[in-house]
C-alpha cells in the first residue's frame, strides 16, 4: 500500500509546502463558501423582495378590489335610495295632481260657476247690451290737418348748415 | 391514528358529500319549479296598475263626469286585537277620533271594529285632505291596525243635473246606469300589470328585470249635451215642477240636423255621486228611471203632425183641402170630440194643426186607412226602440197589424191610446223639420281613445245618414203648419214676437185605475206636452216639454208651451235664434 506523496515514510515532519497549499486551499474553499453563501442570502433576499412585492401587491389589488365593490355597493344603495325617493316624488305629486284635479272638477260645476258669478255680481251680457252701429256710414268727425306754423328762428335754422348751426 | 378511525372518518366525509349532493340535486332538479317558485314569490311582485276610467264630457269639452284617484281604509281587526291587548285600552278610544277625521258616524265604525272578521273596510273613496289627516293621527297614535291604499272617486261635479243621462257607478266604478253602463266596457279601460322584484321594505331591486304592461286607460266619451243647454233646461224644469206641483217634468232639446240631444231633463232627480243616500232601494229606482227614455205615454195633440205628414206623403190629401169639423165624429158607435165640442168648420191642415182638430185629424187619418197609417207609424220610428245610446229603452205600444180598428185609428191619430217614448216623438218632429229625412237621436258623438303610449285617437260615433220617411214637399208642409200653430195665434203659449217659434201642443188623458182597480182615461189627470222648434227658417233647436200630472191647469198650451218659450228665450241669448 503506497503512503501518500505528502508524507515521507522516513520522516515525520510535514513538507512546508504542503502546508501552505492546504492552507490556501481552505482558504480559497472558505471564501468559495461565504461567496456561496453572500450569493445565496443576495438571491434568498431578492426573492423575498419579490414575494413581498407580490403579497403587497396581491394585498393592494384585493384592497383595491374590496374598495370598488364597497364603493359600487355605496352607489348602488345611494341610487337605490334616490331612485325610492324619486318614486316617492312622483307619487306623491302625482297624487297632489289628482287631488287637484278633484277640486278643480268639483268647482267645475257650472251650478258652483252661476253661484260664484252671482257673489261677485257678475251680469249675463245679453244681446240687449249690445251697441249696434250703422258701420256704412262715417260716424268720426272730419279733422283738418293741423301744419304747424315754422317760427323765425326754425326758417333762419334751416337756411344755417346742420353742423354750423350746432 | 389508526387505520380504523382514518377509515370511520373517511366514511362520514363521504356520507356528508353524499348527503350535501343528494339535496343539491333535490334543490336544482327535483323541486326545482316549487322551490323557484317560492323564492319568486318572496322577491317578486305582481302588481295590477288599475286603468283609469274615462271622462264623460259635454260638446264643448266641459267634465260632466270624471275620476280621480282616492283612498281607501282598511282595518286589520287581529292587529287591533293585538294593540287592545297590549296597550289595555278599549276599541271606542280610536273610535271617536277616527270617525271625526273620516266623517262617519261613530256606531257605524265601532260596529265594524267589532266584527268577528280579520279584517273589514273602513271607508272607501276617501280625498287626499282627509287621508292626510289620518296618516298624521295614524303616526300619532302609532297605530298599526290600518291599512291605507288606493282607491278611485267618480265625480259627478254637477251632482244630480244630467243624472239621468249620465247615470252611476257602483263602488268598484263599474257603470250601473245610464251612459256610464251603456258605454261601460268603452270607458272602463284595461287594466295594466308590473311585475318587479322587491326587496323587504316592498321597494323595487334597482337593475333588476321588470316586467310592465301598461294599463290602457278608458276612452273619453264626448257627448252632443250642451252643459249650458242643460243647465237652462235644469233651472226650468225645476220651475216647471214647482208651479205645477206636477208628478214629474221631462224637457228634450236636439239639434234637429245631426239628431243630436243637447239637453235631457227628468225631475225628480238623483245625485249620482251618492245614489243610494237617504232613499231607499225602490225609491232609487223610481227616481232612477230615464222617462224620457225608458217609459212611453199617450202624446196626445201632439202626435198630430205625423198623421197629417202620413197622409200628405202618401198623396191622400192637399195641403189646401179642407175639411169639415162638426165638433165631434162618430165611428162604429163611438164618438170623438173636439175640446169642448167645439165645432171648427171648414179647416186645412194648418187649420187643423192651429185648432188642434181632432175631428179633422180622423178624417184626415181615415182618408190614409189602417194599413198606410201603421205604415207610417213605423216609419216614423214608433213601436220600437230607435236606438238612442241609452240603456233600457222603451219601444212603446201599439196596435199589432191586423188588431187596429176603424175607431183605434181615430184615436191613434189624435195620439191616444197608442204609447210613444219622448226620444221616439222628438225624433219623428226632426224628420220632418229634416225635409223628411229620420235620423234618430243620440247621446254620444266622439271617443277620444287613448294607447298606453300616450297617444290619443279620435272616433267619431253615431253618425247616421239618415233615411227618407216622407216627402221633402210633405215635410215642408207640416212644418209650414206647426209655425203657423204657434205665430197664427193669439193665445199660443210658445209664441215670440222676435224668434219664428214652430211647434204643436198636446194634452192627453192618463189612464188611470179608479176604486175597483178598473183601468180608464181620467178627467183630471193629464200629460201636458209641447213639441217644437225654432227658427222656422233653418231650425237651430227642437224641444219637447212634458209636464204630467200638472195640478193648477191641464192644457199643454197653458202648462208646457210657456215654459218652451222659456227656453227659446234663454237658448236666443246663448245662440241665436233669430
């Protein structure tokens, strides 16, 4: 069974250069390591980061989401409400209307109309009342055409030019 | 775990899936409809959008009738019950309050409080005054036993004028009378229907589907009555009645070229809007019934016009000819007088109409014979109804054909013992103020129909032709008679200096059933009539006046020709008739 190169069979001491090599070795395998190991926490990290991002992001979508339905919800009650009262509105004026239209057919009565007429001493216009006029002959006096006369100062006005006069 | 329990555990799983997938499909497929069915109801409303009743209005589009929505209440007695209990107090504490706000009678409404029933009607046809009233003392007293909701009201706004002709409705606003029973189905409309989801406050689920027809409302009936026409004619039959201390006063005005009724009166009257109130049943229908139109008399005198038109149209006498009157004439044993035995003699037919001849009428219906004066009677119209938009309708009675004898015809001519209707009379005058043409009366001339889109149509009804019943020369001459009845005399009650009055009296004996129960003409009980028109020239109106029964006289020309002239006068005033 060959020994290992590394160690002489005659003696005990450890060759210096191997020693140094393993050194370097470890050395160079532990900073493979912690490169590995800052590697892998970088790429640990950025995942995190992202999954973060996402729950985030899914936590603002869904709040996002929850917010437009309450807000529709809101909206769709708040219509809901006005439309009620809108059809509240319309019946109860509509019922105003009708109301109305009782009285204003109750005081339709021409019986009601005579009797209204004689309180406020209204007269039946009948055709005695009536004037009756010969339209065939002119029944308007004949007026002169009145000119009237142009005083001094107006005829020497009217001699003077517009803007000199003025 | 053991294997044992994995598999216990497996198993009730399975048995819950099995079990949630057997009701899933008993729900979806199984009871599917029933279960659908429930959850409709529950969410869905069917809801009947009641039409409108359409309005009745004059010529010049003036409401005679109309409706308008209104309230009703009712009382949900279990939940009275209920608040009696829980609040110890008696039912005549909401009695007192509750009939002051719905003007009832206190015992009315705590008999019906205390009605072994769920639940009963309070009141119906309740105006929005005085249903506010309730509400605010339905709030007050949180009261929760009634039951607001809508109703309708008919309102008849000028009470019991026109009732006759317009007539009533029942409680459910179905016409029971007159134009509103004879064009019921017309103004009624069709009811509509809105299916909605609601939610649990019964308000409709916005964005949900609804499903709406639309009530159809009810025509608008345009009538030929004139309401200021009617409303004269009121007053004067009123007056008319008063004087005369009278049975009944029927008064018939027409527009004698279209054959359409401008105004119809029958006193005594009804209101209409309360047509059961303080009579009783018989006496509604005594007061209800149209006489103008539902009962027939014996004309009298003023049936003459027609015998004379007869005879001239068939050529049997001249408008010149002359005939003699001895004051009576007797046929197969019986005697005809005239008034007073007055003999008249030599008279035409302007003569005979003036005199008001019965003599000179007999002979002139005996020169027509049987057959040709029952000819004429039928072509007049008479024996049948003539079909005026009225409900009930008389056709009056005559002689049948074959049953008429010689002394029957004499009678008949001089407008006894056959019966004719009011409507039946007035249309056979405007035959011949027409140039002989027969149109007869109506009511009615224009639907006013409206679709569920809004849109309105106009229809015009009862336009008629006319048809020819006697010759235009006939006609004319008749009528040259009637004027000369009115203007040819000193004493016509009908006569205007400035208006050419047209027109005849009557004045018939009624008959009457004396102690024994044996039916015969009465002396003292009469039908005083005057049919006419004016003017002479283009006749603008025709009027019939009836007074039966009148107490202070008897003749038409005393008791019914005045208050014809009457009319002229108001109606000369409104259009002329100069």
């Amino acid at each position: 069974m060959a020994l290992p190169n590394r160690i002489h069979s005659m003696n005990t001491v450890p060759n210096p250069s191997v020693e140094r090599e393993e050194r370097r070795r470890r050395q160079e395998e532990q900073e493979k390591l912690k490169h590995s190991r800052e590697l892998y926490r970088m790429k640990t990290a950025a995942q995190n980061n992202k999954v973060r991002k996402r729950v985030v992001g899914t936590i603002l979508l869904m709040a996002t989401l929850v917010l437009a339905t309450l807000w529709r919800s809101a909206e769709i009650y708040t219509l809901q409400n006005e439309y009620v009262t809108i059809q509240g509105s319309i019946r109860e004026t509509h019922r105003q209307n009708e109301d109305l239209r009782g009285k204003i057919i109750k005081a339709s009565a021409i019986g009601e109309v005579a009797m209204q007429s004689l309180d406020l001493d209204l007269i039946v216009v009948d055709q005695g009342m009536a004037i009756h006029t010969d339209l065939s002959k002119n029944h308007f006096e004949e007026l002169e055409v009145q000119v009237q006369k142009e005083s001094l100062t107006d005829k020497i006005l009217s001699i003077i030019p517009f803007e000199v006069a003025h | 775990m053991k294997k044992g329990r994995y598999g216990f555990l497996a198993v009730v799983v399975l048995m819950v899936f099995v079990a949630l997938g057997s009701r899933l499909v008993y729900v979806t497929v199984i009871a599917r409809e029933e279960i659908y069915e429930k959850a409709q109801n529950q969410i869905q409303s069917k809801r009947v959008l009641p039409a409108k009743r359409g309005s009745i209005l004059d010529r010049n589009g003036e409401v005679l009738s109309s409706s308008t929505e209104a309230y009703r209440v009712d009382a949900d007695l279990t939940a009275l019950q209920r608040k009696l209990d829980r609040t110890g107090r008696s039912s005549a504490y909401y009695t007192k309050s509750l009939a002051s706000i719905l003007g009832m009678e206190e015992e009315e409404l705590q008999e019906k409080l205390s009605m072994d029933s769920p639940h009963v009607i309070i009141k119906r046809k309740i105006e929005k005054d005085t249903i506010d009233a309730l509400r605010s003392y339905i709030i007050d007293e949180s009261i929760d036993f009634l039951v607001v909701s809508s109703d309708e009201i008919r309102y008849f706004p000028n009470g019991a004028y026109l009732a006759h002709v317009l007539g009533a409705v029942n409680i459910d606003n179905q016409g029971i009378l007159g134009l509103e029973y004879y064009y019921n189905d017309l103004l009624k409309g069709v009811d509509g229907i809105k299916i909605a989801e609601i939610d649990q406050r019964g308000r409709e689920l916005p964005f949900s589907e609804v499903v709406e027809t639309p009530a159809i409302e009810g025509s608008d009936l345009i009538l030929s009555i004139d309401e200021k026409v009617q409303y004269i004619i009121e007053n004067i039959a009123d007056e008319a009645m008063e004087k005369h201390e009278a049975d009944s006063v029927s008064i018939l005005v027409s527009d004698p070229q279209t054959g359409g009724v401008l105004g119809m009166v029958n006193i005594p009257e009804f209101d209409p809007n309360n047509p059961f109130e303080g009579i009783t049943i018989e006496e509604f229908h005594e007061l209800s019934r149209n006489t103008v139109v539902n009962d027939a008399y014996e004309p009298g005198s003023t049936m003459k016009f027609a015998t004379i038109a007869a005879a001239l149209d068939q050529g049997v006498i001249g408008a010149q000819e002359q005939f003699h009157c001895e004051g009576h004439i007797e046929i197969d044993g019986m005697v005809i007088n005239c008034v007073d035995n007055v003999a008249h003699g030599d008279l035409d037919i302007s003569g005979i109409l003036l005199q008001s001849c019965n003599v000179g009428t007999v002979k002139i219906a005996q020169r027509l014979g049987i057959d040709n004066f029952q000819k004429y009677i039928e072509a007049f119209g008479f024996g049948m109804p003539t079909g005026i938009d009225l409900p009930g309708e008389s056709a009056g009675i005559l002689f049948g054909k074959g049953r008429m004898s010689a002394f029957d015809l004499g009678v008949s001519a001089i407008g006894q013992s056959q019966t004719m209707t009011p409507v039946q009379m007035l249309s056979a005058l405007n035959a011949v103020v027409n140039g002989g043409i027969y149109r007869p009366l109506h009511m009615a001339e224009k639907l006013h129909h409206k679709e569920a889109s809004g849109l309105q149509m106009e229809e015009m009804i009862n336009e008629d032709q006319g048809v020819r019943i006697i010759s235009e020369y006939a006609a004319k001459e008749v009528l040259k008679g009637l004027h000369h009845t009115v203007t040819g005399s000193l004493y016509s009650g009908a006569k205007i200096e400035d208006i050419e009055v047209f027109g005849k009296t009557g004045t018939a004996e009624k008959i009457v059933a004396d102690e024994e129960g044996n039916l015969g003409y009465s002396k003292d009980q009469v039908v005083a009539s005057f049919i006419g028109g004016a003017p002479f020239d283009q006749p603008k109106v025709t009027i019939l006046v009836i007074v039966n029964n009148p107490k202070d006289a008897i003749f038409g020309n005393i008791v019914a020709a005045p208050w014809a002239k009457e009319i002229f006068l108001a109606l000369d005033q409104y259009f002329s008739l100069k």
